[in-house]
C-alpha cells in the first residue's frame, strides 16, 4: 500500500448504529487530520494529530471521536448519528515542520439513514 | 484570520482551450499556496505548489505563480483536455493547517 488509505469507501448506517473509519498513511508523516466534504459546502476540519496528540478539534459534535494510536493510523468512531452528518470524510496526513502540504485519502462516503 | 476566495464555477470549456481558474488569498506572515484537484469519487490530489513570493508551482501542463503583491495563485492550463474534468480547491498552508477555497467545477467537452 503506497499514500494515505480508509476504510470502509463506503458505508450506509442508522442514526442509532455505532461505526468506525480508518485512516493509514504509509508516508512516513506525523500528522493527521479529519475533514468533512458535504456537497455545497466548503471542506471542513475536524481534526488534528500531530504526533499522535490531538491538536485541532473545531467544534465538533461528541458524537464524533477520534483516536490516534500511532503516527500512522487514525479512526473516527461514530455514534448516534444524524442524517446530516452524512458526507465523505477524508483523511489526510502531512509532514510537520514541513510546507504544509498535506496527502488526502479516497475518503469515506457516509450515508446516515 | 487566513482566508481563500477562489472563482466561482462551474466553468465549461472546450477541448484545447485555455484554462485560468483564479486565487486570491488573505494571510499573516508568508504562507504556502496550493492547488488541489478531485475527480469524482474520490479524494484531493495535491496538483502543484509554491511556497515563498514568486514561485512558480507547475505540473501536468498546469501552472500558478506565487504573487504576493497581489496575493494571488491562479491557475493555468494552455491546452485543456476531456481528462481534467475535475473540482480544483486553491488552498493556502499557514499555522499547521490549510485553508481551503470553496472549489470550482471544471468541465471540458470534447
């Protein structure tokens, strides 16, 4: 496996259901990051690793949490879930102290119904 | 804070024509300037970079310069083909996070 990889690419839960995503990155970076992507609306941050500890959570509803284990893994845990959080969650990671670039996965697409 | 305005789409073209998608940015301190681009169905894919004044980032025929004094990043193609169909986010990198333009939905016909 070469870049950043998730999993599941796509999943359909209910709003009363508990799921995870996954994120592994094989670049060697250490950060990591969470977005959503709705449609008509600008990509979103949620989250921010940066050497496994989290550094960044704009506002995010607890019903989303997220777990860094290492440097190279990321998850999103998901519970009670409502119809509007379904998107495409995209998992990046970068390397700090570096340019910022970051290196984006294929994404999730959730469907919550 | 740090912000990016990006053209507003979607933009249609011809096979072969000229491409200019444009930038403009507002930030503190020097920040780096990015192109991304996202096919359908999947994720960003970093297109190209520039990261001090001036810079020219380029790759796969497309181009954009760094302009401070204008802090501007725009996006160009000489040749556009049926294969660039794509959304491209302008997004700048300051503070251990980009910012991401609202994305402009390209389209070229054949």
């Amino acid at each position: 496996e070469t870049g950043v990889t998730q999993t599941p690419r796509h999943l359909v839960m209910g709003m009363t259901n508990k799921k995870s995503l996954k994120c592994e990155q094989h670049l060697g970076h250490n950060a990591m990051y969470w977005y959503k992507q709705s449609a008509k609306k600008p990509l979103e941050l949620m989250f921010v690793y940066s050497l496994e500890e989290r550094v960044e959570n704009n506002s995010v509803p607890s019903r989303f949490s997220p777990e860094c284990p290492n440097s190279s893994h990321l998850f999103l845990h998901l519970h009670t879930l409502q119809p509007e959080d379904s998107a495409l969650y995209l998992c990046a990671s970068s390397q700090e102290g570096g340019y910022y670039e970051q290196y984006f996965g294929p994404g999730t697409r959730l469907t919550v119904t | 804070g740090n912000s990016v305005t990006q053209m507003e789409g979607p933009v249609t073209l011809s096979e072969e024509a000229f491409l200019t998608i444009n930038c403009t940015y507002t930030a503190t301190g020097y920040p780096s300037l990015f192109w991304y681009v996202q096919y359908p169905g999947e994720g960003l894919q970093l297109l190209l970079k520039a990261t001090k004044a001036d810079d020219k980032g380029s790759n796969k025929g497309f181009e954009a310069t760094y302009r401070k004094e204008t802090t501007s990043f725009h996006l160009e193609k000489g040749s556009v083909q049926v294969s660039d169909s794509a959304v491209y986010f302008c997004a700048l990198g300051a503070a251990r996070q980009l910012t991401f333009g609202s994305g402009t939905q390209l389209t070229v016909l054949p």
